[in-house]
C-alpha cells in the first residue's frame, strides 16, 4: 500500500445486486485515487460480483456467511493497516465494531441501510453472538452515516449513540442513468417495480392495487427474494400473469425505467430507496407508499411523483394520471441531480474520510 496515500478498506459481504452493495462499488471505483488507496474486502464469492471493479484490489473471502470470514478479516487488517474501513450491513457493521478494539489506529466507519425499528418486525431471526453485540456496536464506531434524516431519528431512539459521530450522506445517482428523451405511448401504461422481492417491500399491497386499475396497463417487477414465489402466485391468482412480466435481474434496469410511465414503491421502510432515485434520474416520475427513511427527501409532488398515504390514493393517483399524464422528464431528472448526482455524493464520503484521519493524526 501507498503510505502517502489514506489507505482505505471497503469492506461488503457480497457484491451481488443490492442498494448497499452499488453504492460501496461506486465509491470504491470513483473515489479519489491521488488522496485514497483503496481496497476492497468481499466476504461472499468473486463469482457473484455484478459490478464494474476492474483496477481495485480485492480480497474475497467466498464465505457463505459473515461470520464465516471473521478470522480472515482480521489478518486483512492486520496485514494491510489501513489508516480508515468502512462497512454496511448490520452484522458486518457490528464485527467491524469491535475488530476497533484490537486497532487503535485506524477509524471504523459504518454505513446504515435500513431503518431499524421497521425492519425487525419483517425479519426471521437465527440467533447468533452478533445479534446481541449489535445493540452496543455504536460505542466502539468512529463514524456512523445514515442516509436519511430520518434513518437518524431511528437510530438515536433505538441505540446509545453520540450524535457527533452521526453523519447523513444519502446515495448517489451514478452516471449509467441516462434522461430518457420520449414519454411511451400512453395507450398502455407501463408500470414497474425493482427492488427486493421481500415482505417489507410491501409487494402485496401493490399487487392488491393493480387489480383495481380503470386503464389498460402492464406491470414489469424486477428483482429477487425470500417472497418470489408468493408474490408470484398472487399475481397468478389476481389474474395478472398476461399484464405482468417478471425479470429475476437485469443489468438494463435504467432501460426499462425509461421505458415505463411511473414507478410503484409498496415498502413499509426504506433507507435510502435507490431504485426510486433510479427512476426519477431517468424522468419516470414515482407514486409511492408512505415509509419512514429517505422517501420525503427525494420524491416533491406534482414534481417528481407522489407520496401516498392508502390504496384508494394510491389508485386514484395512478387513475388520474393515465387520464392527464403531465410529467416532464427533465424536471424530474434535475429535482434529484441537484441534490443526488454523484460528485455531490462523492465529496461527502471524500471530506468525511479526510476529517476522521486528520483528526487521528
């Protein structure tokens, strides 16, 4: 490693497609290389990897679970003594948390992706010693960034924590999503959905919706989970199936957002929803469920889309719209680059990173 340079260990359980796992890609791949030497630590398998990281060092531990790795990220450490890592993910939050312990001089940065108290009640939990450290890891982390406001009114009533080690720095709209330069022909809605295929994605209240719809339309769901094959069935027993393509993953998700009219997000909670970020970056314009997390930053009505609050909203939105579609892509694209486009993002990790290694100096 460079010693000039802020050696840097980003540190992820698997690089499959996930929120979390684009944004740790991203600033791995474009953060600045004069100032930072990165590398990255993978828990899971090279096999899996869905992103771009051509030209980043890598370690990949091709461990089924976390913990599985523990051994192996410690010697990582030890070996490559970096000056700051940072992780996402609870588990992988909590082992980097106490690993602090026995490496005094580097800083621990966690990222949180979810909001916390909503999560557990959708969660099946298989205890593990991480479960019950988890609770106290924020004692031990240099640095904790949240991706909403909100995310830290979450975690601060849930967890002890210093609120000066608290930082909000929210995802970033990367360069691969492109302003799309025609509205689809509305004689046919095209609705669609990416994200995981899980119970507080609330599938099933999107599902129930679709079927009450007054206007010819077609439903593209994106995505994996635990939930596949009974949001599957459901749609079958609607009588969906011919109105609804289902694509397990796709590396053309930005063409499909541009190809679609408005973008339905069912979830009960979010941190920081990327595929909504996605679809307003294109000018597909979202109506969405009201979820605490990083919704009410990123969605303005009758800008971008529309926060709603029941079904009966929820269908009347969608309703009024196939009869009077009044979005234009370009302001839906700027609402969220002025405040989301990647530089903007970048430099927030950027200055972060630097403030916690001069303040170790």
């Amino acid at each position: 490693m460079n010693k000039e340079k802020i050696q840097l260990i980003i540190a992820s359980a698997n690089l499959l497609p996930g929120g979390a796992e684009r944004v740790l890609s991203f600033l791995a791949t474009h953060i600045d290389k004069e100032v930072f030497d990165v590398t990255l630590v993978i828990f899971g398998f090279e096999k899996d990897v869905a992103y771009d990281i051509d030209g980043i060092k890598a370690y990949y531990f091709n461990k089924t679970r976390i913990v599985y790795g523990s051994f192996r990220f410690f010697k990582v450490l030890k070996r490559e003594k970096p000056d700051l890592v940072i992780t996402a993910v609870g588990h992988l939050n909590t082992m980097a948390a106490f690993m602090s312990w026995f490496f005094p001089k580097t800083k621990f940065v966690a990222r949180e992706v979810s909001i916390n108290s909503v999560i557990s009640r959708f969660t099946r939990y298989t205890f593990h010693p991480l479960m019950w450290l988890g609770k106290y890891r924020f004692r031990f982390l240099d640095a904790v960034i949240c991706q909403s406001n909100q995310m830290v009114e979450d975690i601060r009533s849930t967890y002890t924590v210093d609120p000066d080690k608290i930082t909000v720095i929210p995802n970033p709209v990367t360069h691969k999503f492109k302003l799309k330069q025609a509205i689809p022909d509305l004689k046919e809605m095209k609705l669609i959905t990416v994200g995981r295929i899980s119970g507080e994605k609330g599938l099933e209240r999107l599902v129930n919706l679709l079927k009450r719809l007054e206007f010819p339309f077609h439903y593209t769901l994106i995505g994996n989970g635990p939930d596949r094959e009974k949001i599957l069935n459901l749609i079958a027993a609607e009588g969906l199936n011919e109105q609804t393509t289902y694509i397990e993953y796709t590396a053309e998700v930005g063409n499909y957002l541009s190809d679609s009219h408005v973008f339905l997000q069912g979830s009960y909670s979010e941190g920081f929803p990327n595929a909504v970020l996605e679809s307003a970056a294109v000018g597909t314009p979202v109506v969405a469920y009201a979820a605490p997390g990083g919704l009410v930053e990123i969605i303005e009505d009758d800008v971008n889309g529309y926060i709603v609050d029941t079904e009966d909203e929820f269908v009347e939105r969608l309703n009024a719209l196939y009869k009077d579609y009044k979005f234009k892509p370009e302001p839906i694209r700027e609402s969220v680059m002025r405040k989301f486009k990647s530089d903007i993002v970048l430099k927030k990790y950027e200055d972060l990173f630097k403030d916690l290694v001069a303040t170790h100096s």
